[in-house]
C-alpha cells in the first residue's frame, strides 16, 4: 500500500487539531487541580486512542526512512517547533512526567483495554485528579512537536530490535476511532494497511 506524505502531514495535522481540543474540553491553560468526572472520562478515551493513532503515524514514518550510519556529535538545542504548533509545557512545570513507549506495548503496536497512563481511582464519584491527563497531553504535545525527529529515534529503535532477530511486528485494525472526529478516524482505520505492508520486508531487509 503507497503511502504519501500528504497523508501522513494529515494524519500529523488532525491529531494536533483533536489534541487541541481535549485541552480546551479539560480547560487546561486554566491549569485546574481537578476536573468533574464525566469530562475526565472523555478526555481519557479521547487521549488513548490518539496515543495509538500518534504511535502510529510516527512507525509509518520511521518505517519510510534510510538511516545514515550514526557519528559523534555535540549536544544541540531542543528542536524548533513546526509551523503553527504551539508550545504549552512550560506552563505546567508541576505537572507528572508521561513517557510513551513508541514502540508500543508487546511490539504489536496496540493500546489494550487498561493500560496507558491513567490509572483507575478508587473514588466512585466526585472530582478526578487533573495531572495525569495534563501530563499525557503534554506528552503527545511533545511528540507532535518533532515528529520527525521522533520517527528517527523510532526507526533506530526499531533496527537495533530487527537485527536482534525478532519477529516482525504487527500492527492491529484500529479500534475506537469512531469517537474522534471522522477525518482522523479514516486516519486511524487506514495506518494498519499502511504499517503492515511496510513490514512485509521485515526479516529480508539489512
């Protein structure tokens, strides 16, 4: 399956916009200690499904790329923003770090049924702490930033595990897409097709 680069920039471009909105659903530049539990609910469906759909793009990418034999070099700046991308996280310095694992759990490239960063409170009702979530938006943010420098750390990732000898990956049909906006959600129901056929050169491949 051919893959452009207009799809992957709109992939990259609709998750931003998603993104965008669970923070102003979770009213985040107002910084709130907690949010009401419905709008913690949503946000935390939302953010699970746009992790995996952001994972993914990031392993077409890094799929796509010819990597250059690594040489020394001296530390750099961080990474200048893209065009348009705002920069949220030094507002929230308080806030929990989120680390997401791009190679994606058990190497098949799926966000199961209770994993992620959100973990159940034992609270029936009331109120839900607002810092896991600010601390995964703020990852994903991060990511959306510099996805191209990400895919290049992916693909290295990726390569090191390849000439491990271990067996190709799989990616899944996506699954919950149907609760984001329908541009991301065709998106999100394409990248396994995408991401699979990439893979056929796995174990032939270096």
């Amino acid at each position: 399956m051919q893959v452009s680069d207009a799809f992957i920039a709109h992939g990259l471009e609709q998750a931003r916009y998603v993104l965008f909105n669970v923070r102003n659903l979770t009213d985040m530049v107002r910084a709130p200690v907690t949010l009401r539990r419905g709008t913690a609910q949503r946000a935390r469906a939302k953010l699970k499904i746009l992790e995996t759909i952001v994972r993914r793009l990031l392993w077409l990418i890094a799929l796509g790329l010819t990597l250059a034999p690594v040489r020394p070099r001296a530390a750099t700046g961080p990474t200048p923003l893209a065009q348009g991308v705002e920069d949220v996280t030094q507002s929230f310095p308080s806030v929990p770090a989120c680390r997401i694992n791009l190679a994606g759990r058990a190497m098949d490239m799926t966000l199961t049924e209770g994993s992620g960063h959100f973990p159940e409170t034992v609270r029936a009702s009331g109120p839900v702490p607002a810092a896991p979530i600010f601390a995964c938006i703020i990852a994903l943010h991060g990511l959306l930033s510099a996805p191209e420098a990400y895919a290049k750390r992916l693909a290295r990732s990726l390569e090191r595990i390849r000439r491990k000898g271990e067996a190709r990956p799989v990616c899944m049909p996506a699954s919950g897409a149907y609760r984001l906006r329908a541009e991301l959600g065709l998106v999100a129901t394409a990248l396994p097709g995408m991401i699979n056929a990439r893979l056929e050169t796995w174990e032939s491949s270096g």
